[in-house]
C-alpha cells in the first residue's frame, strides 16, 4: 500500500474540491515530503491517474493567470470515498504497515467516528500481540539475544518493534479515549489545510515560474516524462 494514494485523496476530501497546487501545499504544509513519497511529480501523476479509474472527478475552470489550458479541480467520487476509507482503516489497524501509511493514517484519524478510529486501533494492539507470539515461539526474550548468536539480534528486533508499537498504540488509545482531538460528527474538526493563497512556510524551493500557475496537466505531462516542477522536461 502506498501512502500517496491516501494522502492526495484526503487532501482533496478535506477541501471539498482542490486543485492540484492545493494539494502539493497541504502535503507540504504537513511535512509528508519528507516522510513519505509525496513528491510533487507523484502528487499531480497521482491526482491524474485516480481521476482516469473513477475515483476523482476533474473540472476545467479559468485558465491560469499565466495563460494555456484551464487549471483542473479534483473532487471525490463516491468511488473515491470508499477508496479513502478503506486505505484509512488498513492504515490504522495494520500492525506491519510502512512508517509513512501509518503517518497518513493518523493525519486522517478524526475523520473517522471516535468510536471507530478506537477500535481500529485496538485491532493493531491485537495484531502485533499475535505478530510477538509466533516471534516468541522460537526466541524467548528473557534469555537475551545470544541464545541465538547473532541471528538473535533480528529476533530481539523484532519483540522491541512489536511491544514499542502496542505501547504507542495504547498511548493513543487512551488519549482519544480521555476525550482528545474532534472526531467526525462531534463538532467543528480541525482542519490542517490553508486556504488558497496563503504562503506556505515549509514550501520547498521551487525554480523557474511558480508551480501554481501551471495545470494540472501540464504538471502530471512533466512527471511522466519524469521531470520534477520546474526542471525541463526531457
């Protein structure tokens, strides 16, 4: 599971409707360049390829101040919905699930029903208590790695993982069952998005003219011939 797929799919569910320079921002506004694959020739080849399999819905509206094609908008189809949902609960109640899947997860936990995103969670407290025995099976951790040589590092490795994972999810646990964060349906959430137009502090460097004045198109056209947002394309 990729963690692109989740991320652009709730960036364009928590504006209702984005563009891709929208999207670029939010994931960039949150750091997930630099934890997980969401780099912007990913991003804009990511909002055109679910567009093409039904999961998003692309609009032309005015062309861009910079003149060419219309800017494309990208909404969620009920496809795509689903599709969200689905990558967030595999996210969350995963216990062997990548560093940035997980971090995507979490980014979209309160869009679930509190009651939900809990259960979700204990599921993985589940898994890795399951994932521990069968390590523990052949590798008892009281005897310390070197009942096993080195090999038995791997399997010590793999205990630490599994009891530092639970206790972790077990922190969150009960600090969303201590009453943090808003959950959906329990008010106003909180939106970690900003609003078009805004400068984004964490912006990456960007060369030649500003990304948000090229299209959609143009953007996934360059990632595919495999150049980045201001290079030249191939």
């Amino acid at each position: 599971m990729s963690a692109i797929r989740l991320l652009v799919l709730g960036a364009v569910r928590q504006h209702g409707r984005a563009h891709g320079y929208q999207v670029r921002n939010d994931l960039e506004y949150w750091g997930a360049d630099e934890w997980s694959n969401a780099k912007p020739g990913s991003i804009y080849h990511a909002l055109k390829q679910m567009a093409k399999h039904g999961l998003l819905l692309a609009h032309d509206i005015a062309p861009s101040t910079a003149g060419g094609p219309p800017r494309t908008e990208y909404e969620l189809t009920a496809a795509g919905e689903a599709e969200f949902f689905t990558l967030l609960r595999a996210a969350l109640s995963r216990h062997d699930q990548k560093v940035d899947v997980l971090s995507a997860g979490i980014g979209f936990l309160v869009d679930l029903p509190r009651a939900e995103a809990l259960e979700l969670l204990r599921e993985r407290v589940r898994a890795f208590e399951e994932w521990r025995g069968t390590v523990t099976e052949y590798y008892t951790p009281e005897g310390g790695p070197g009942q096993l040589g080195h090999i038995g590092e791997i399997m010590d490795m793999w205990v630490h993982s599994a009891d530092s994972g639970a206790a972790w999810t077990r922190g969150l646990i009960e600090r969303i069952e201590g009453g943090a964060y808003v959950f959906a349906g329990e008010g106003e959430p909180f939106l970690g998005v900003l609003p078009d137009g805004v400068a984004n502090p964490y912006a990456t460097k960007r060369s030649g003219p500003p990304v948000g004045e090229r299209t959609c198109e143009e953007q996934a056209g360059r990632a595919e011939a495999g150049a980045e947002p201001g290079e030249q394309a191939p």
